[in-house]
C-alpha cells in the first residue's frame, strides 16, 4: 500500500475511533435513560463493527496478497 492510502486508512480510522467514543461513552454519560432509547443500540452496534469493516477493507487484500507468494 501507498504512503497516500495508509494516511486514508489512518484518518479514516481515527474517524470511527470518534464515533465510538461518542457512541459508546459520551452518549451513555450525557443523555439520561440513553440505553433505553430506541437508536442506543443500532448506533453502538454499527460503531462495534466499523473496526472490523475498516480491517477488512484495508488489510483483507494485503492478506490475501501475501498468501499467494
């Protein structure tokens, strides 16, 4: 991967980290009954899985690659 790509990588992932932390704990912290509102869980469930569809996006064809040497 470029050095481009990797800094769009980064900031893409500093990007979910923010919503995580906006959605995992500064919402709970600041709006009162916040889990039991109907949008609570949706919103920290897709914050959960950004990471992991980040890594896929990024790190998948690089993994892929690497294996067929």
């Amino acid at each position: 991967m470029e050095k481009k790509e990797n800094d769009v990588a980064f900031w893409i992932m500093m990007i979910i980290l923010a919503y995580m932390l906006i959605a995992c704990v500064i919402c709970p912290i600041a709006i009162a009954g916040f889990s039991k509102q109907p949008y609570a869980l949706p919103m920290m469930a897709i914050a959960l899985l950004l990471p992991f569809i980040h890594f896929a996006i990024f790190a998948g064809p690089q993994i892929f690659k690497g294996g067929k040497k």
